[in-house]
C-alpha cells in the first residue's frame, strides 16, 4: 500500500485520537508524501536531524520530539518544536522554559512515564513526576506548559502483560488531570505501530506511528 493509503487505513482505527507521523527512518521525500496525503504533524527521536527536516520542509508542519532529550540540544528545537514527549527531569524543563524563554514562546511538553518491564525504555515513575510538579524550582518555571503523559509499552507478544501497561498510564494520566497541576492536561501520548489499537481502546489520545505509515 501506498502511505496515502496507509494513512487512511490508520485514521479509521483511531477514533479521536492524534496521529503523529514518526518519520526518524524517513527522507525528506518520503515525508513530503505523507504531507501531501494531508499529515501534518511528525515525530523525530534526534533534535538534530529534526532541525534538519525542519528546515528543508513546509513551514506548516508540526515537529514533535519524541526521543530521549539531551539538555544541551534543546536549543536546537527551541524555535519551533511544537511538543516534546519525553521529559524525565527538573533539569530538563529548566533549559526548556530558558530556551523558550528566549525565544519568547511557550513549549508544551509531557512526562514520559516508565510503563515496560525492559531497561531500555526511558521514563520516570508517577512519584518521580509529582515531586517534580511540587518543587520550588518547577513552580517558578513561566515558558513551559504541562500537557500530559508519554509511555511505551513492552515489546511483547502477551496482550494482557500491554493492556495492563496501558490501562496504568491511563490512570496515571486521569489522576494528573484531576490534580491541580495544570489546567490543560489533554495528552495521553501512548501506541506505536504494533500496539496503537490497544492503547486507543485504553483511551489514548495521540498515537506516535513510524512504520505502519512508511511501510
Ligand atoms: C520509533 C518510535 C515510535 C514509532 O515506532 P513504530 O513501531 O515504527 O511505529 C514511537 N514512539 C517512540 C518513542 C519511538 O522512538
């Protein structure tokens, strides 16, 4: 199938729900295909050659960062970068809001959860998250805005083992939003390319999609 195609057969399956486009394996060509079927936002896991495509790219595309975050590139994305997924310190958000501070704009951003039973998967724990949201430090930071969560579930073939996984952001998510940290948690970031359909029943609200797209 065609990523034209691939496009509208992903979009029927997902309800509401946000499609980011993740196209870190992707040239600019390919990327240009996916615009041209009407996608707009797209996903990269390295600022730098998220800069890249931004700039060689239509002007209306929204990047999103969805990769672990280096404190010393954020000035690279600073600019434009219009979500990042993977926040998983205070020291982090510090450079973040100096940055967009800088650039006298706001950057919205969400937690990255740790939901897998792997190491390899980035992320803090809800304990981790809230002490940041208390802290002194966070409470002072003005050009950052809070959106919601970001989780990647295991990569296994036991669907219990990722609905459970889900349905705990979820409630992670749910419990954040009722909290009194923020006034516009709205972003539930959970489903990549073999899970989507299990986090969207779980109730995610944007799902980040690399190679059911480009396929
Ligand atoms: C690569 C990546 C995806 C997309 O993975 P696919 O399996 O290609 O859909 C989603 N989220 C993150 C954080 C990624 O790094």
């Amino acid at each position: 199938m065609s990523i034209a195609e691939n496009l509208e057969k992903i979009k029927s399956e997902l309800k509401n729900a946000t499609l980011v486009a993740v196209s870190k394996y992707q040239t600019e060509a390919q990327i240009l295909k996916a615009y041209n079927a009407g996608q707009r936002i797209f996903g990269e896991s390295k600022i730098q050659a998220m800069s890249q495509k931004y700039n060689a790219l239509p002007k209306d595309i929204q990047w999103h960062m969805i990769g672990h975050t280096q404190t010393n590139k954020v000035k690279y994305m600073a600019d434009y970068v219009s979500l990042i997924h993977s926040v998983d310190s205070l020291r982090l958000l510090v450079e973040i809001d100096k940055q967009a501070q800088k650039h006298e704009r706001i950057i919205d951003f969400l937690f990255q959860i740790r939901i897998a039973q792997e190491d390899t998967k980035h992320g803090i724990s809800e304990v981790q998250m809230n002490e940041i949201l208390t802290s002194e430090i966070y409470l002072s930071l003005k050009n950052i805005r809070l959106r919601g969560v970001m989780g990647m579930a295991t990569n296994t073939s036991n669907i219990e083992q990722i609905q459970s996984e889900f349905t705990q952001l979820k409630s992670v998510f749910d419990r954040l939003k009722k909290s009194a940290h923020s006034n516009q948690i709205d972003i539930l970031s959970m489903g990549m390319s073999g899970d989507y359909p299990l986090a969207i029943s779980a109730g995610s609200t944007m799902v980040r999609i690399g190679s059911a797209v480009f396929q």
